[in-house]
C-alpha cells in the first residue's frame, strides 16, 4: 500500500525538536526525509540529555523516526555542490535556524528559486515580523510570549510553563500543515513557496480561547466560568484558572482513593449539564435536581466550590478507575490523571501504534510517540531513526555521485 507523501523529498536542515517533529511527521506519511549534519557532530541533541553513554539520546531518537541521515560540510566548494544538487531534487526544504543563519550560509530564497522554482522553503521562527523578529526563542520563552503562561497556573502563584510542548513540538506540527498545503497548491500552480510558522503564533493558535476571553472580559468585567467568580475580583486582563475549564462545561480535578502517596490518585470531573441529574445521583445529593439553587447551569456558577468539594468526598471513595467505571455508565464526561508511567504500560495504545517499541542499533530497544495522526489508506510504519551519517553514501548514489567523487569527498572531509 502506498504512503500519503510518497514521492515527495524534503530537505531536513533542522535540529532539536520543533523542526524535527516537523519533517518526522512528513516521514511517516511517507515522505523521504533526508536530514543533513554537520560530520562528527550532528544534530546537537544526539549528545543531550543521554542516558546511554556514547550513544544517540532518546532525545534524538525519538524525534528523528523514519529519516535518512547524511553529513555535509556545506562551507566547502564540493559541499555546496552536493547542496545545491539537493534542491534541484527535492520538493521541501525546511530549516529551524537562527533568524538571518540561512541567508548567511548563502542559501537564499532567491538561490533556491533560481535552482528549483517549485521548491517549497519552509520555516521555524521564534517570532514574525515585527520588533522581536531577530530574537531567538526556545519552548519555554515561547509560551510565555503566545499568552500560555501568564494564563497557566493558580491566581494566587506566578505564571507557569505547561509540560506539553507546545511551543517546539506544537509549532513543528502547525509547520507541517503549512506544507502540506503548499504541496497540495503547488500541484495547481506549479510553483513554491515560503511557509513560516512562528512559535509565538502557534502558541498563540493553541491558546486562542484565552483570547476569547480577553475580549469578554473587557466587555463584561467578568468571567464566570472562572474560579474567581464570584467571590474574586477580576483585573484588566485573563487571569490563571488553576483547573476549571474556563469553558461552558465547569470541570476540576479531584482526589480519588490513595492521593496521599499516590500523586496521579486524581481525575478530571466535568458537571455537564445534560447529566447533571445523573451526578446528583452518583454522589447521593439527589435534592440538588430540584433545588433552586443547583437546578440550572447558571445558578451551579455560584456555587462551583462546595460543588466540586461534596464531588471529591464520593470520588475519595474510589480509585480513578473504579471512577471512571461508575460515571461512564452514566455518560459524565470525566477522564484519569495519567502518569508517564501508565501511559507507557497501557496496551490500547501500543494496539493502536500511539506507543511503539522500537529497536536500535546501539540503544537496543526503547518506547516512543507513533504517529497521533492514522490514515485508514497510508498506515504508519516506524522506523528507527538514523545513525550520523548511515545514509551519506546512499543519497550521493542516488544524486548521481560516483563511488570515486564519494571518495574523494571523504578525503576532503566535505562528508
């Protein structure tokens, strides 16, 4: 069966993880991702975060599934040649340097058009155009820069970073996207095309309802779906809403059996209205059905708290799951607080290849994120990710490079 992106060849010029995530994703569609590397060095996070002495990190592996790895001194006359034989073949170039790094090295989009007008140039920035352009942003500056952390967190404390990565890794899939839709335009128009995606953009799409929110409050004072309703006071912008939903639907989390010594002994409990007789009669509050007071959406925003506290003395009484038994029958939209641990244990996701075990040269084996996206016609098979330089050879002999020029290249070091 073909892939979704077979045929297609992207250019990989990117390192860490917002670009890789990128062209790993395009990789398990099917695409032909060929990650250029400094020789000897590598992508810097071959070397990070090891657990393994002298071999490729998890870090690394688990960002660079599917690909094809070649190195390239590109400051070298021969490596630019290789280079520019490179665009002339592939479809995609996608890079995550430094803002003005790409133009310096002499690969200008003006260079590219000249060699592959169809060639798609494609993009990670910390910030668009406009007074931040030129700065250099990680996950954490970019969460705090799309509007995720002054809104993350509880009222009383700072602003907080999430554990999603949702500036690098979020910003490699919006990237991927934008690709893909530049593919499918080119395929009318015959031509390339820039795409950018900025961290602070992406970040900023992913916290777009925070922005709702902004607008409803200056227009209404307050929010009452927040945790300051209505005791609080509200200032000038969003506040941190520790765990509600800040949506229509209040949710919170809430101690189950075993939180002293158990730190993931929560879940997620949301009061929907539709089933809202059905928690009154879960818990054994069966007058609150008809009770003024708790009888409609609107009146349960005044009194959210006691709420949510006479909720956590039933859900006290039960593990997680035993919870989750018990409210699913009863259509309450409620979900476990999973730990790291138990998600890498749990066999519906190996089934379903969101967790994979996959094995490698020199790590042996090890778990790691499968595609999150399934194709029904193009099913995702991954692969390990490659070791600096495995496919050097490889792709030279298929540019059209001889076994002697591949040698003289070694010679030179230009691979």
């Amino acid at each position: 069966m073909s892939k979704a992106l077979d045929g297609v060849k992207i250019l990989d010029f990117t390192h860490v993880q917002s670009g890789p995530t990128c062209t790993q994703l395009l990789a398990w569609f099917g695409a032909d991702v060929i990650k250029v590397e400094r020789a000897g060095e590598g992508d810097a996070t071959r070397g990070q975060l090891r657990d393994i002495p002298g071999v490729d990190s998890l870090y690394f592996t688990m960002l660079n599934h599917n690909k094809r790895s070649i190195t390239l001194d590109t400051k070298k006359p021969r490596g630019r040649e290789v280079l520019d034989t490179l665009i002339k073949e592939c479809d995609v170039l996608v890079e995550n340097f430094a803002p003005g790094a790409l133009d310096r090295m002499g690969i200008t989009w003006e260079h590219i058009q000249k060699i592959n007008p169809r060639m798609i140039l494609a993009s990670v920035k910390g910030f668009g155009p406009g007074p931040y352009e030129d700065c250099k942003v990680y996950e954490n500056v970019a969460q705090c820069a799309g509007g995720s952390a002054s809104t993350t967190g509880f009222d009383d404390g700072p602003p907080m970073v999430t554990g999603a990565q949702i500036g690098d890794s979020g910003t490699g899939l919006h990237l991927a996207t934008g690709i893909i839709a530049a593919l499918y335009q080119r395929t009318m128009t015959g031509r390339g095309q820039k795409v950018l995606a900025p961290m602070q953009d992406a970040v900023l799409n992913l916290c777009r309802v925070k922005l709702r929110d902004q607008q409803r409050l200056e227009r209404t004072h307050t929010l009452h779906e927040y945790p300051q309703y209505p005791d609080g006071k509200f200032g000038d912008s969003v506040p941190r809403a520790g765990n509600s939903s800040g949506g229509g639907q209040p949710g919170s989390i809430l101690k189950c059996k075993g939180w002293e010594t158990d730190p993931n002994a929560y879940i997620y409990f949301i009061t929907q209205a539709a089933v809202w007789p059905a928690v009154c009669k879960v818990i054994g509050e069966e007058d609150w059905i008809e009770d003024e007071a708790y009888k409609t959406p609107q009146a349960r925003l005044l009194h959210l708290k006691p709420i949510f506290d006479r909720i956590e003395k039933w859900t006290m009484t039960k593990t997680k799951y035993e919870a989750m038994d018990i409210l699913n029958k009863y259509d309450i939209p409620c979900g476990p607080i999973l730990s790291m641990k138990e998600i890498a244990e749990e066999p519906a996701l190996r089934a379903t290849g969101t967790i994979v075990e996959v094995d490698h040269p020199t790590r042996g084996k090890y778990l790691t994120v499968g595609n999150p996206i399934k194709l029904s016609d193009s099913p995702t098979d991954v692969t390990r990710s490659p070791l600096l330089g495995e496919h050097t050879e490889e792709v030279l002999t298929q540019l059209g490079y001889s076994a002697d020029d591949i040698a003289q290249m070694r010679q030179e070091r230009v691979i």
